[in-house]
C-alpha cells in the first residue's frame, strides 16, 4: 500500500488597515503624550480607560473626555511562572488589574520594581513611561508600572471599586 | 406559527472607506435610532441577535466587540451569526416563535475596505483545493455571468439595464453610494474588468452598518401603526463546490421561494440581495418576477453593498414601503456566498 498523505501545505495570508476609531485615537494620541484620556458614559457617568466610544453597560456614544492621572490602585493581579516563546519579561512576573485614579474601569498591565510576593489588592501603582525618544501612539508607551510607596487602599475599598461597575 | 413583523428599521449611510469610525462607532448610531423608533425601551428588549464576519475585520472574536454598542448590563440573552444580517433576523424570528419573548433587536455592521475584499472573500471557499488557488469573487461571478450569457436569452444590455436601473433609483436614497443618471447603451462602451463583467455589474465595496427591532403579535400593533408582518421565511444552501452546480441557475432561491410561496407576482416591491447585475436576472427568473413588479426601489446591493448588512437592508427597505404604505406585498431576499450559494427570502404584508 502506498504511503498515507498526511498534510499538505496552503499557505494564506491577508492584510488588513486598521481604524482606531475617533475615541481610541483620541487615547493614543494623548499616550504618545504621556497623557492617559478617558471617557465618561453620560448615563451611568463610569469613567473607560480606554475609551471605546461606546459605554459598555449602557450601549450609548461616550464623549466628555476625562484626564486620568497615571497614578491607580492595584484590584487583582497574577503572577507568571510559566515560560513561554516570545515572553518579553523574566518569570516571575505580575499582571495586573489596575484601576488608575479618575477611571472606573480596571486596565491591564505588569507590575515591576518590586518582588512578585509583595504585590498586593490594594496596592498604590504608578506607570513607568518609555524615554521621550520612544513615545509612540501605543500601550507600550507605558513600559509597567510600580509601586508608589504610599500606604494601600483598603481592602474594603477596593472591594467596592470593583463591586461600583456593577 | 406566531406573528412576528418588522417595526423598524436603521441603516449607516454606506460609504467606500470609513476610516474615522470602529464598528463599534458605527453601530450605536443605527442600534439607537432602530430601538427609539420601534418604541421598546431598550432594557425590554427580549433578544439581541448580530450577523457580522471576523474575516472583515481580521480579528478573532471581533464580533465580540460589536457588544459594546449593545449595553449588555444586566447581562441579556444575545447571539451572533457569523453571517449576513439577514440570517441573524431569521435567528429572531425562529426565537420569537418560542413564545416568550416578545420582542428582538437584529442588527449587523461590515467594514469591507478593511482588507482586500475580493481576496477575503476568497477564503469562503474550500479551503484544501480551492482556496489556495485565490479564486477572487469578481472572477467567480464572471464565471457564473458568461455561463448565464451563453446559456440564456440574457445579454451583457440587460445586464447594464440593471445597473442603470439601480443607479438612477438610488438617486432617492440617501444612504446609497453609487447613483446617477446613465444610459445602458453607454454603460457598454467601458471597459471589462473581469470578462463579461464591467465596473457597472460589480457592487461597489462598502463599509456600513443597519439594525431592525422585530415584535411579535399585540406588541407589535401597539408600538407601530403598521408593521410589517413576516408572513413566511426561508433559506436555502447550494453545494459547496462550485463545480457541482450549474451557475446559471440558482435553485437554493426557487426551493427557498417556493416555501414562503413567493413563486409568483403579486408582489408590489421586490427588494433583491444582487451584488452582481447577472445575478439580478438570475433570481428574477427563479422568482417569475414580471414588470408588474418594482424591483430594488433602493438601487439595491449595486448602490450600497457593505457585505453582512446588504442583506439585512434589504428586508428592512422591503418593510419600510410596507410600514409606509407605498407597498401591501414586499418580497426581500438576501444572499450569501459565492455565486448566489445561498438564499433567504422573505414575505412582508401590511395586513
């Protein structure tokens, strides 16, 4: 009997333009910056970072824009001890919910300049910005972020920022 | 089978490129209008069903996104259709027939100028032998058009008198993007783009975005003074390969015209999902449209064919004439595929 045909190659490939849209450009216009723009839902008034152009919860146009300060508060985080192809950190490493200070809506992002184990819900971040020859319009612009040092929020009011986008 | 019927309906101006806004963008706009129109608060709406194509967007998932123009808080019941509008409306009907939910919001939106689209079209086929041959579905519509030319009465005027037909009644359409005043005569003086087909037998390429509200029975007579009620319903699918078909014909669309009892006139306005002028022919042959009938008061897929709401739009022209009165009878059909694969059709009466 002849030999089985197990695979064949078909190879495909597509290029694709991508359109922001007029909300996300206006964040990372402001990123390349060095400033974090959000949006206010005019109905439930929750704060997205980024913005998306359209509030979530409440299926409306979002367009007050809101200056976020780069500064927020850690919600949950993971940390990495799997290595994988590609992984730009060292394991281990922290991901992490943040919700920074003016947003009502958590982004995500690592943690670093502090040991794994000593990240905490509740603890006060910072971001870390890429040097000034660097800056582009991307989420990259934000190299991580790190602790401030100041003392934790609460766990209780961590707790209730996370239950407030209910 | 319950009464469902169409009680409004919303579209995007389709436009070639629209390069400021995301889908998402797009979408709240015509999802907006549509639910204050159909007169349901948007919190009592039963059913929420989408039809769009990751292909478009290049995205896994990308419909997924689609949700944030919804307000899916409390979370809803929804689904989606990785297909034209149109089937995501049949998806509602068939969920209205359960019985208790009473209402349900379709809404569908296609960025085409995302990608080469002639070549992400291409990926719809088979993809072991057909696939990579990159097939674009400009030349497969060219196949189907000469086998239509040469195997028929048909010819290359009729075809153009369908272009200038739909040209010139999209006039009157304000969400239309190819309109004018042109005689067919001329139209055959241009060049082929893809032997027999000509610029002027091809839709144009489109991105757009549309959205319908359905009700069911009393809700529906109490929130529109005239709905438009989906008296039957049906789709169909041809093989797959398209060497096993005879492309001239499309009989997906008979059988599914047939079951909705549409093989006849008696229609007032026909809306036809033709993104080809050939494919115009064909379908008015498999229906036994005649004269009597107006054809693509909109100007149809020639005028606008933003790919995942042509379809949809059609159903939703088809019920505006029936909502406004200026038609009793409507026949929509809406297609999917290459070469007119696959077919739904749809029946519309004021009463």
């Amino acid at each position: 009997m002849s030999d089985p045909i197990t695979k064949i190659a078909t190879p495909i490939s597509l290029d694709y333009s991508y359109t922001p849209g007029r909300a996300v450009s206006r964040f990372l216009r402001g990123i390349a910056q060095r400033k974090i723009v959000g949006e206010r839902c005019p109905e439930c008034t929750n704060v997205y970072v980024p913005p998306k152009g359209a509030c979530a919860r409440c299926g409306v146009a979002t367009s007050e824009e809101v200056q976020i300060k780069p500064t927020g508060t850690i919600t949950t985080y993971c940390v990495v001890n799997v290595p994988f192809t590609g992984q730009a950190v060292e394991c281990p490493y922290v991901s992490a919910s943040i919700v920074l200070d003016g947003a009502d809506i958590p982004i995500m992002h690592l943690i670093q300049e502090v040991a794994a184990e000593e990240v905490r819900m509740g603890m006060r971040v910072e971001a870390v910005w890429v040097d000034e020859s660097e800056m582009k319009p991307t989420v990259e612009s934000i190299k991580y972020f790190r602790p401030t040092g100041e003392p934790d929020v609460p766990f209780e009011e961590v707790i209730a920022t996370i239950e407030g986008a209910d | 089978m319950r009464d469902v019927a169409v009680i409004s309906f919303s579209q995007a101006p389709s436009v070639r490129r629209e390069s400021d806004l995301n889908e998402v963008e797009m979408i709240v706009p015509v999802v907006t209008e549509a639910v204050e129109r159909s007169g349901i608060d948007r919190k009592d709406i039963g059913f929420t069903v989408s039809g769009s194509c990751d292909y478009l967007a290049g995205q896994p998932f990308a419909f997924v996104m689609g949700l944030d123009a919804i307000g899916a808080w409390p979370p809803i019941r929804e689904s989606h259709v990785e297909m034209d509008g149109a089937w995501a409306l049949y998806e509602a009907w068939v969920r209205l027939q359960h019985g208790d939910v009473d209402s349900a919001l379709v809404y569908c939106f296609g960025k085409s100028s995302l990608g080469e689209l002639r070549d992400v079209l291409s990926l719809q086929l088979d993809p072991y032998y057909l696939a990579p041959l990159w097939p674009d579905s400009v030349s497969l519509a060219a196949l189907q058009a000469r086998s239509l030319l040469d195997g028929s009465d048909h010819t290359e005027l009729d075809m153009a008198e369908v272009a200038a037909r739909s040209r010139r009644d999209a006039r009157d359409n304000p969400n239309a993007q190819v309109t004018g005043d042109t005689d067919p005569n001329d139209l055959l003086n241009e060049p082929y783009i893809a032997d027999p087909l000509r610029k002027h037998d091809c839709a144009p390429i489109s991105d757009g975005a549309a959205a319908i509200v359905l009700a069911a029975g009393d809700l529906a007579r109490e929130k529109c003074e005239r709905p438009a009620w989906i008296k039957a319903i049906d789709h169909r699918i041809d093989a797959h390969s398209l060497g096993a078909r005879d492309l001239k014909k499309a009989p997906s669309a008979r059988i599914a015209a047939e079951a909705v009892g549409a093989v006849k006139d008696g229609f007032d306005v026909a809306e036809i999902h033709a993104p080809f002028t050939h494919q115009e022919l064909i379908l008015r042959d498999e229906f036994g449209l005649s004269d009597k009938t107006r054809i693509n008061p909109s100007g149809g897929a020639l005028a606008a064919n933003p790919m995942m709401v042509a379809g949809l739009t059609r159903i939703g022209e088809a019920a505006t004439r029936v909502m406004d009165s200026s038609a009793d009878r409507a026949l929509a059909h809406a297609t999917s595929g290459p070469c007119l694969q696959q077919n739904l059709v749809c029946v519309l009466e004021g009463n």
